[in-house]
C-alpha cells in the first residue's frame, strides 16, 4: 500500500508526521490519513515526496524497484565532483552523510565540531 511506503519514508528520514508534513507543505493529519490508507496523495504530494527526499516514483506507486533514485542523486555528485573537484573519496563521504538518519547526521557534525575546535586550541 502507498501509504505504508510513505511512512517508510517518513520513518528512514527520522521525522514524525508533523515534520515530514511540513517538508512537503500538508497538514499533520492529511499525513496520518494517507499512511492509514484512508486518503490517496494527489499526484502533486507524490511528486513533492519523490523530489525533496529522492525516491524513485515507481517504488513509490508499486513497492517495485529500488527505494531511492539513485539516478538523480548520482547526477547531483557528478555536478559536485566537477564544481568542486571532489575526489573518489570526497563523494563516498557525501553519499554515506546522504543516507545516515538525522541522529547519526548529528553525532558526526558533533565529532567535526570536536576537531574543529582541538584544532583551533592548538594556534
């Protein structure tokens, strides 16, 4: 069901229904009732989905394929690797940033904060 893909989406991203509401521009409760599968998404809130947290469409309508598309995002890192001459390194180090849920985002932001500021005791 389209709504149990969606809250597995909601779920991965680590938002609750009011956050991942917002993301996309819907109230709360139009989120509660697509993931309960007493509302269809219109076409639009299945393109915003897909757009803002990279999901292939027809995984998203069929449950077939892969989850994420990977199409897209790997056409974003080839523009970064070229705009910013990022090595092999460098993108593997974006693409695992992409796929860590937001806690794990924070705990290592915290961690290059940490040597950040060991660094600057130093000078």
């Amino acid at each position: 069901m389209i709504g149990e893909r969606i809250r597995v989406i909601r779920e991965q991203s680590g938002l609750t229904q009011d956050e991942f509401a917002k993301k996309i521009k819907l109230a709360r409760n139009t989120i509660t009732l697509i993931e309960s599968g007493r509302r269809n998404p219109s076409e639009r809130t299945l393109s915003d989905i897909c757009q803002r947290f990279n999901v292939n469409k027809d995984w998203l309508l069929t449950g077939n394929g892969e989850m994420y598309d990977e199409n897209n995002t790997l056409g974003i890192l080839a523009l970064l690797q070229t705009e910013f001459d990022l090595d092999t390194m460098d993108i593997e180090i974006i693409k695992g940033y992409i796929h860590m849920a937001p806690i794990e985002r924070q705990v290592f932001k915290d961690f290059i904060k940490n040597i950040k500021n060991k660094k600057s005791e130093k000078f």
